[in-house]
C-alpha cells in the first residue's frame, strides 16, 4: 500500500531548550558544549551561530575564535532527555506509530491521516504549532512516501521548515543532491564515491547496480535503492525492532541430526530474509531448544563482525546446537534461531572483505527470487529434506508455529 511517511527533527535542539528557558539567549549566537576555554567540542550551535561558521564537532577554542561573542553552556541532559520526552507525547497525540531515532529525531506514518486533517500538510502544520506552543521550540518536518527522501527533505527544509516531496516526484528531487546528503553515506564512501566521479545522488542513482554490489557489497544495494528514492523500510515503534526470531514446535520429539540441522537451516534462512527486509545486520545469535521434558535452553553468540548473512546465522546457529546436543541427551521438542543485537549496515560500508560480500551478493540474489517466486523456490541442500516432511504453501513451509508463515 502506498505510504505518507514524515520525519520530524527539532532545530538546534540543545540549544533551543536553553533559549525557551532563558529568553535572554533568544537570537543570539549561543553554544552548548562547555565553556569557550575548555577542551572538547561544540554539541549544538544556535542558527546565529552557524552563521559565524559553527557546527557540531567542532573544537570549543575554534568556536570561540570564529564567534567570540557567542554564549557558551555546559549544558545538562536532564533538561533535554524532559524536552524529548514531551516532543515525543506530542507527536504521540497524533499518530501510533512512531519511531523515535534519536532524543529529537522521529518518523511517523501518517498514511491515511489526510481525512482527519485536511491533508498532511496540514497535519504537520498542526505538529509544529503544538511544539512551539508547548515546549516553545522550532522543528522542521519532511513528508514523503518513504524514510529516506523524508529525512532528506526535513533536513533541507531547516530551520523551521516544512517540505512535501510528491509522489513519483522522489528521484527527481534527490539528484541534485550531493552524495553526503544520503544517509549510509559516511566519510569513506563519499571519498571512494567521488574518486569515481560520483558526486551527486543522481548520478550515484544511475550507477550500475553490479558496481555498487561488487564495491560495497549489500550496503551497495541500499545506497541504490536511496538513492533512487525507494526504501521499504517501515516505521518501526520501539522495541519492534530488538530482535528476529523463529521457532517451531516438531509433529514428534526427535534426535534426528539431519532434521534438526534442516530445519535450523531454514529457521535461519527466515529470519535472515527479515533481517535483510528490515535492512538491519545483526551482532548476536541465539539458538533456543525445548526439550521432550520441557526444560528449554537458549545459548548466544556474539559475532566478532555484524551480519545479515544466511550462512552465518546458520554457521553459528550449527555450532550452538552442537554444543547444547553433545551436552544434553533427551529428543528435541522444539527448535528456534534469532537474531539480536541489530545494528544499520551503515557501518558495513567501509568493510571491504571479499568473501563477506560474495555471501551478501547469494542473499541479495535468493531474496529476489523468493520475492517473486515463494520463500521455497530455493532451498539450500539442508532444506530440501524439510520437502518431505512439511507441507508446502506459497508461502513457505507450513510449520507448527503460525509466525513461520511470515
Ligand atoms: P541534531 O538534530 O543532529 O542537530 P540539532 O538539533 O542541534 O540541529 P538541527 O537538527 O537543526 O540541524 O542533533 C540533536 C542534538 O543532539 C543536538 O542539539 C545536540 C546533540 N548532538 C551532540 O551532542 N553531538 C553531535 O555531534 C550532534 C550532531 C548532536
Ligand atoms: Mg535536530
């Protein structure tokens, strides 16, 4: 179904707290971050600040040279975690689903919301006007029909902005854009990206998939995807987000090495394939068993490099339950596989280990063809014994456990 996603970010929001506080502060150039003489870095600069040059991460003692007018605070946390909170019951006010990014930071999904306010437009008129009246601070918002082009577009609007990218209207409005301005597109990518003459979104956007894959692997395919203005991301409330996990309950207790190894395999698969559609990597593995008398365990595994991997979930999914089988004698009754610990591969993208990246090209690759064709379109070697055990439906495999559908 066709989405309306808005991103919300306060403008200069340390900053601005302080100003709503102190009045005598308001228009002004004013940092938080410590005093002008102290070691350390500017956390936030006024607009009037900025104008002088300043802008987050910058050394005090530079800030303090380039605007030495300026008002610099130490800032308290207290203060801002409050402001947050209240930002965040506000916006609650308005929609269900929500998902805080960070202290001043949010995505809201306002699909069908057009109805009650007029439009989303005026729908996020209405969020900025209730968080100036109430917490007296200025925010920015961006409407479009996904996160990505909606964060871009909340960003540019700054300060005290509003903008509504069309539908349809998602690459036209991005290829202008320099590289930098696409989220998972760090220092390093920029540097690799430009080096190829890469140096807008629009021309990223027409690079040649393969080029993209075989550079920066499965990060490849998303700077693509962003780039282009698709991303299918949804607008996750927290905690929906923790953990992926699948498990299932055996018709009959058993012992069956290959059975369990089979159907650990395809566990694993399900929950990678989630992963992969969330866009996430994951850091830890767990392995869950229940057996025939009802003692369950769960056993994890930390990975040394964040993964998405079919073949690691499962890898360290195997090892686990080798370990747990030489331990324990009883038949199995149940079997699950998550992932937790997740991360944004935004990271990956400075990872450059050739194998790790074949893997993520089989995956991006077996995704596609589940995508048009059914999850048991390909089954890996260990599966396909599952074939004569479980019933298929378009699906997937029926198994005990409903969630094994998705
Ligand atoms: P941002 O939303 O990135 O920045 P901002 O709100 O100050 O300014 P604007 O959104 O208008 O561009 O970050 C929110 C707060 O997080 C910011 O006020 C202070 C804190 N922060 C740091 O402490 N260190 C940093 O490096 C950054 C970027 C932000
Ligand atoms: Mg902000």
């Amino acid at each position: 179904m066709a989405r309306t996603i808005m991103h919300i970010d306060l403008d200069a929001f340390f900053v601005s707290v302080e100003q709503a506080l102190n009045p005598e502060l308001q228009g002004k150039p004013v940092v938080v971050g410590g005093s002008a003489d102290k070691r350390g870095v500017v956390a936030c600069a006024s607009y009037e600040a900025r104008a002088f040059g300043l802008h987050a991460g910058m050394p005090l003692t530079t800030a303090s040279r380039l605007c030495p007018q300026a008002t610099f605070i130490e800032g308290s946390f207290p203060k801002y975690r409050d402001a947050s909170q209240r930002f965040m019951a506000i916006l609650a006010d308005f929609s269900p689903s929500l998902e805080p990014v960070s202290l001043d930071e949010v995505y809201l999904d306002a699909t069908g919301f057009e109805s009650i306010y007029g439009s989303i437009w005026q729908m996020a008129v209405a969020i900025k006007q209730r968080i100036r009246d109430e917490l007296g601070l200025c925010s920015s918002a961006g409407i479009a029909s996904c996160k990505v082009v909606a964060k871009i577009a909340a960003e540019l609007s700054k300060p005290d902005g509003l903008l509504e990218i069309a539908r349809g209207e998602e690459r036209s409005f991005l290829a202008p854009l320099p590289i930098a301005k696409l989220p998972g597109v760090g220092k390093k990518t920029e540097r690799i990206l430009s080096g190829l003459g890469i140096d807008t979104i629009g021309k990223l956007s027409v690079m040649p998939l393969s080029a993209l894959k075989s550079r920066f692997g499965a990060s490849g395919e998303l700077l693509h995807r962003y780039a282009n203005g698709i991303d299918n991301r949804e607008v996750e409330p927290p905690g929906a987000a923790k953990s992926i996990s699948r498990e299932t309950t055996f018709g009959k207790d058993t012992k069956d090495r290959s059975l369990l190894e089979a159907t650990l395999r395809y566990l694993g698969e399900r929950v990678g394939a989630e992963l992969r559609r969330r866009g996430r990597q994951a850091r830890c593995v767990t392995l869950k068993l229940r057996y025939a008398d009802f003692t369950t365990i769960a056993r994890s595994r930390t990975l040394k490099q964040a993964s998405n991997t079919d073949q690691t979930i499962f890898d360290t999914g195997l090892e686990l339950l080798n370990k747990a089988l030489a331990q324990e004698k009883q038949p199995v009754r149940l079997i699950g596989i998550g992932v937790s610990n997740l991360v944004e591969p935004g990271r990956q993208l400075d990872m450059f280990d050739p194998s790790a990246q074949r893997l993520e090209q089989l995956n991006i690759a077996i995704d596609r063809i589940r995508d048009k064709y059914g999850f048991t379109a390909i089954q890996t070697g260990r599966t396909l014994q599952l074939k004569e055990i479980f019933p298929t439906g378009g699906e997937g495999y029926t198994l005990q456990t409903p969630s094994l559908s998705r």
